[in-house]
C-alpha cells in the first residue's frame, strides 16, 4: 500500500513539475516590456517570434526562461567570436546573408546567426538549385531569393499534403483552362497573391481568366505576372508571360518541378528552424505524460489491491 501512495504522490508532483502553466505565472507585463527596450523589439515582434515556433509566453514560468529560450543578444564581442570560429570575415557574412535577401541587422540573438551561417555554408548549393529553378521560370535572381525564402517560412504540415494532393491534380491536367485551375491551386498554397496585368498602348490593365484563355488578346500585348505575399501587396516578384505558359504541357512540366523544388525547401527548413524550436512547450506535454503515466499505474493498482 505505501508503494502505490509513493507511486500517486511522484505522479502528482511530476505532472505539476512539469507543466509550469500551474505551478507558476508567466513573465508579467513590466518584465516583458523592458525585456523588449533591451532587444529593440516591439510586442508585436516578440509574438510574431514566438508564434512561429508555435509557443506563447504563457509556456515560459518566467522572465528568465524566456530570455533563456530566446538567446542571447548580438554584440561586437560575440559576433567577431562567431565570426572567428567560422574563420570568416564580417565582409564574407555580409556577402553570404545577401545571397539570402538577409543582413546581419535582421538578427537579435547571437545563437539564431549561428544556426543560419551554419545552414548557409552547408546547404549553399541545394538554396542555389531550388533558386535557379524559379530563375528558369523566367523571374530575376533577386526574385527568386525572396520566393525562396517565403516558401522556407511556410508550414510545411500544412503545404506537403496540399502539394500531394496538386500532384495528383497535374496527372489529370490536359486543357489550358485545368491548367489555370492548377496555378491557381499552387498560388493559394503557397500563400501568393497573384495578379496578370496586360500591357499595351493603351496602358496596363487587370486581365481575367477568359481573356488568359484566348491567345489573340496575346498578340498585340504582353501579359505580366505579379506575386505577393498573402499579408502584404508589395511585389515579391513577376515575370513576363508567354502562351507556352498558359499550356497544360508547361503546367505539368513546371508544376512537377515546382513541387520537387518546395518539398526539398521544406527539407531545408526543418534543418534551418528545426535547430532552433524552442523545446518549451514539447517538454512541458512529455513531462506531463510522465506524471499522469504514473498517477494512472498507482490508481490500476490501488484497485488491484482492493479487488
């Protein structure tokens, strides 16, 4: 009998040990404030920080857990010290971030760099083939650096099926209009906005879907491409078009490369952001399990016993 109460007693205190939502309150306001006048970020900021790794600051017991979890801010003395251990020049990172549409001021914390030089020199080369395929579609080497980069921030649980699902789609393909309907498909999933605009003497115009159809409306004007990100209405990039590229022959040859190309991204952002996801929230669950495991074989045997 003292065996199963010493059993629901390390379940209890394991479980309240490991979910610190209970046993203690998260960072208070005044603490989250001048944690930000001391990085320079704005709230905003920190949760746009933190929801991506898909952790709130209610998952942090307390200031110091979350200026742990978050690292550790960038000076001259520890970015020369990263600098050294990489044996490159800040001028040589300054020319390796720019490859990737970045600069060391885009980085707070001195262990994110780290992460990121360590992703870029190991994986130059596959960045650079996924990059070279968006240029063969015809947009500009600076273009397809920021494709790239908006694609490596994607969920990649939610993209891959839906991408699975689009392959499945592209074998089916066979008139022009199916080939719209599969571009379409593959701007919603990748979180582009989409606008054609037709350019010619009388100026630059929208264009709809029936006037992409009909190749006369080619032929006096020439048919741009603008993508934006869902959240925003800046340009990330364009191309010009052509009636090869309203074909169902182009959307099955493109569309398979295209998601070859997202899928090895999204191999790379496992390597890139997977080296920094916070374990804060994953540990908490596990920890929690672990109580409740043995609060559960203390009660089965607490039952056994009176049985």
């Amino acid at each position: 009998m003292k065996f199963i109460i010493k059993m629901l007693v390390i379940g209890i205190i394991l479980s309240l040990l490991q979910f610190p939502n209970i046993t203690s309150a998260a960072p208070t306001d005044e603490e989250v404030q001048t944690y930000l006048r001391e990085i320079g970020w704005t709230e905003r900021e920190l949760k746009a920080y933190l929801d991506f790794y898909e952790v709130s600051l209610q998952d942090f017991k307390n200031i110091e857990a979350l200026r742990k979890e978050l690292g550790t801010p960038i000076t001259k003395e520890s970015l020369h010290e990263l600098l050294d251990s990489y044996n490159i020049t800040e001028e040589e990172l300054n020319i390796l971030l720019a490859r990737f549409g970045e600069k060391i001021q885009d980085y707070t914390f001195i262990e994110d760099l780290d992460v990121a030089i360590d992703f870029y020199l190991t994986h130059e080369e596959e960045v650079a083939r996924a990059e070279r395929f968006f240029v063969s579609m015809g947009f500009e080497e600076r273009e397809a650096h920021l494709l790239f980069q908006h694609i490596l921030r994607l969920d990649k649980d939610t993209l891959l099926p839906a991408l699975s699902k689009i392959q499945d789609d592209l074998r089916q393909v066979t008139t022009n209009e199916e080939a719209l309907t599969v571009w379409r498909q593959f701007f919603e999933v990748f979180q582009l906005g989409a606008t054609v605009y037709q350019v010619d003497d009388q100026g630059r115009s929208v264009i709809n879907r029936e006037d992409m159809l009909s190749s006369q409306q080619m032929d006096n004007a020439t048919w741009i491409l603008e993508l934006s990100t869902a959240s925003t209405t800046d340009v990330l990039a364009s191309l010009t078009l052509n009636e090869e590229m309203l074909t169902s022959a182009y959307a099955a040859e493109k569309g398979e490369e295209l998601i070859f190309t997202a899928q090895v991204v999204m191999q790379l952002s496992d390597k890139l952001y997977g080296t920094r996801m916070p374990q804060t929230a994953t540990s908490n669950g596990a920890g929690m399990l672990v109580g409740l495991g043995l609060m559960a074989v203390g009660l089965f045997l607490s039952r056994r016993v009176r049985q």
